[in-house]
C-alpha cells in the first residue's frame, strides 16, 4: 500500500530524460538526498540533472515518519560512546543546522508542509536506557538544548525538534530547485557511473562530476558499505481529540508514532522483533510487524481504524552516520541514512554541493566515506 503522504496528494511530474545531454553536475536520486543536492547546486549556478529512475520522494523520503530530530538515532550518551563525545557533538550541531536550514527553505519558498516545533519525546524502554536518557538531557542542556525530563513516562522531552510532510517537503523543495535552474528527470534509471559520464536508459549525461544519492539502492552502482532495511507504518483515520502530544522516538529509536494536525495516529518501526526478517528491497509490510503497530495503536486509541499500512526502504551504514563527500575522481555520494536522513539530508545535500564547488568544510571528516 503506498504511504499516506503519496496517498493523499496527486502526482507532480517530471519529464524523463530524452537523449544525451551535458551539465556541470549529475545526480542521482529524486528523494530528500538528491533534492537537496541538487538545490544547493542550483543556488551556487552549477548547472544540474538530477536522474530519478521512479518519481521525486516515491522511495524512502515519502514513506518516513517526518520527524526532524536532532542528533542520530541514538541517545546523546550511547552516540558518545560510538564516536566520542567531540564527534557526537559535532554530529549534534550538524542536525540542528539541518533544522535550521529546514526552517529557513520552508519559510523562504513557501513550502506548505506542516511544518511544526512541537518538540519530540525520547522515551526510555528500560532501566538503561532511562539511565542513558537523563544522562544526555542533562549534556545536551548544557549545550543549549532546550529539553527537560517527564520522569513518569521516564522521557527527555527535546522542545526543539520538528516535524513535517514529508513529501510535501521534498516535493516543493524540489519545485525551488527547479525554479532555480536545476533539471529533474523522472523514470529514469542511472546504469552507470564514470567519472565525466553518468549513463542512464534513456542516454548519457556528461558532466564534470557525478553525486550519486541513492541511499539503499547504491551498492546497485558503486561498492559502499550501504545494506537495504526494511521499516513499516500504519496510519490511522483522523481522530478527534489529541491522543500524542509530540512525536515520540522509544526504545533506542526502535518505536516511533506522532499525531497529524489532522488527527490521523502514526505508528512506526517495531523492527527490533523481526530483524532477521526486516532487511532487503522489497517494499512489502508483514503481518508480524504491523500486528504489533496495531497492538501499539490499540493501547492508546481502542477506537482508531487503521487507514494505511506501508513500508520504506532504509540505507544502514556500517556505523549508522551517512557517507559524504568523494569516492573517486569526479564521483561523490550523499546516502547512508540510517533510518534518520530527515534529520541529516537537507544539510548534507549543502554539505556535498560545497565539496564539489571545492568549498573546504570542516564536517568532511565526519563523513567521509572511507572513513574506517
Ligand atoms: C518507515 C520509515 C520511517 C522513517 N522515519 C524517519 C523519520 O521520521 N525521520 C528521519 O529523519 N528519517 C526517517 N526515515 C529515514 C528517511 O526516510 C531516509 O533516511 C531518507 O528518506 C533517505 O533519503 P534519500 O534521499 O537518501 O533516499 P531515498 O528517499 O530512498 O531516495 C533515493 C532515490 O534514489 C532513486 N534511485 C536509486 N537508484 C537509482 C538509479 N540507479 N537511477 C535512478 N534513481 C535511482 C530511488 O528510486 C529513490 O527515489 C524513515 C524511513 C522509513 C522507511
């Protein structure tokens, strides 16, 4: 079943590709990776193509959650651990940028996307973790977050985060990126990459340089450490009193739900009880994930009817933050989200747009993709 972000709206298109062409950049991949990249290109004056071999925001980008959380998926302390605490809050101030950039692109392009700093919720799934939570609440506050803790439902509460419509994001970003120069070709597939050609099936693209941002689907291109995980939904009917009152992200990231202005419940994730199950391409929900969404959504909403029910393909890199920057003379990447590229992607679109301008970055090493 299609999401009830593509669900709802009708479709944009764009034209495909028709014979061989040039341009300063071509990318790969029409969701929020791409988009973005190419946007940022488009404001520089680099002249862009950007192939996308279904529609703009059809794959992962139109089948998440919309939460635009700061920080990774981890908590602040268990992140520290991973990559030290430097790193981590690097990491940290990349996504709030990415917020911010966020903020900025709606308000400036008029992007009607429901976007909302209604907060989010860290919710603690046991002891440890609880342990884990306060711990970053209390680092983080010192850094200027504003957040405080709800110890009943043993959460961090992060007033800053956001949330949004994600296709509607991604598509009227898309819409100024377009107005800014850059040609976006639908039903086009990328069959190769060189370093001064893109080849596609409906011709070739020459250009000085290649940005594939292909998230699960790259290893089709290129060999990077990018693995396909699977993640599932189900959406509700509009409810009419407010059930949640911010998007909540539980048990290490593993649960997620929120409430549509419109009333509508969504719950998200559950992977962690089907994991050997929830990896591959196939966009295909399963009984056993969805039956513990519901069983979710039946706790807090007896009376909700569930509408929509959906999965997404997900990038998982080997250590959970994205791969940025150059792979090979002339080749770049922008994927490996990790189930969180609408925290990373908007900022990371900037991000790789600047290092193929030769704009020096200090986040480079953060990401870079041979990182070890
Ligand atoms: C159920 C679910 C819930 C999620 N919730 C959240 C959330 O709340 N917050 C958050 O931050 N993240 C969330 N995520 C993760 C987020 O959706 C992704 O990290 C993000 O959308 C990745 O964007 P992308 O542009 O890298 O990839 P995608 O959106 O997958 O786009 C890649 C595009 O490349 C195209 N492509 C691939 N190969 C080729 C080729 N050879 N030629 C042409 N085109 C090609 C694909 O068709 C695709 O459209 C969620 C993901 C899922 C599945």
């Amino acid at each position: 079943m299609r999401s009830i972000w593509l669900d709802e709206l009708p479709a944009e298109p764009y034209p495909s590709l028709e014979g061989d062409t040039s341009a300063d950049v071509a990318i790969v991949g029409g969701g929020i990776a791409g988009i973005a990249t190419a946007y940022h290109l488009a404001l520089h004056g680099a002249s862009a193509v950007l192939v996308e071999s279904r529609t703009v925001a059809e794959a992962a980008s139109g089948r998440n959650a919309g939460f635009l959380l700061a920080g990774v998926a981890e908590n602040f302390a268990a992140a520290a651990r991973r990559y030290g605490e430097t790193n981590t809050l690097r990491i940290w101030r990349f996504t709030r940028h990415n917020q911010d950039l966020v903020r900025a692109l709606v308000a400036g392009h008029r992007i009607a996307c429901d976007l909302a700093w209604n907060g989010s919720a860290q919710v603690a799934g046991d002891d440890d973790e609880w342990a884990e939570v306060r711990a970053s609440a209390d680092r983080l506050g010192r850094e200027g977050a504003r957040v405080r803790l709800a110890h009943t439902e043993r959460s961090a509460i992060y007033d800053d985060d956001g949330e949004l419509h994600p296709v509607r994001y991604v598509r009227g970003l898309a819409r100024a990126a377009a107005a800014a120069g850059a040609r976006i070709r639908e039903a086009t597939r990328a069959t190769g990459v060189a370093a001064t050609e893109l080849r596609t099936d409906k011709g070739r693209i020459r250009a000085h340089a290649v940005i594939l941002c292909t998230n699960a689907y790259s290893q089709h291109l290129v060999p990077l450490r990018i693995r396909p995980v699977r993640g599932q939904m189900l959406a509700s009917a509009p409810l009419g009193r407010r059930v949640f009152e911010r998007p909540a992200y539980a048990n290490r990231g593993y649960r997620y739900w929120r409430q549509r202005p419109d009333g509508r419940l969504l719950v998200g994730g559950w992977r962690d009880t089907a994991v050997d199950e929830e990896v591959g391409e196939e966009e295909r929900t399963t009984a056993r994930v969805q039956e513990r969404l519901e069983g979710f959504l039946r706790e807090r909403a007896p009376d909700a009817t569930v509408t929509h029910r959906w999965a997404g393909t997900m990038g998982f890199s080997h250590d959970a933050l994205p791969y940025v920057g150059r792979l090979a003379s002339g080749v770049y990447v922008n994927a490996g989200f990790t189930g969180h590229g609408m925290a990373f992607a908007t900022a990371t679109g900037e991000l790789v747009a600047d290092l193929v301008r030769a704009v020096s970055r200090d986040e480079t090493d953060l990401f870079a993709p041979e990182r070890p």
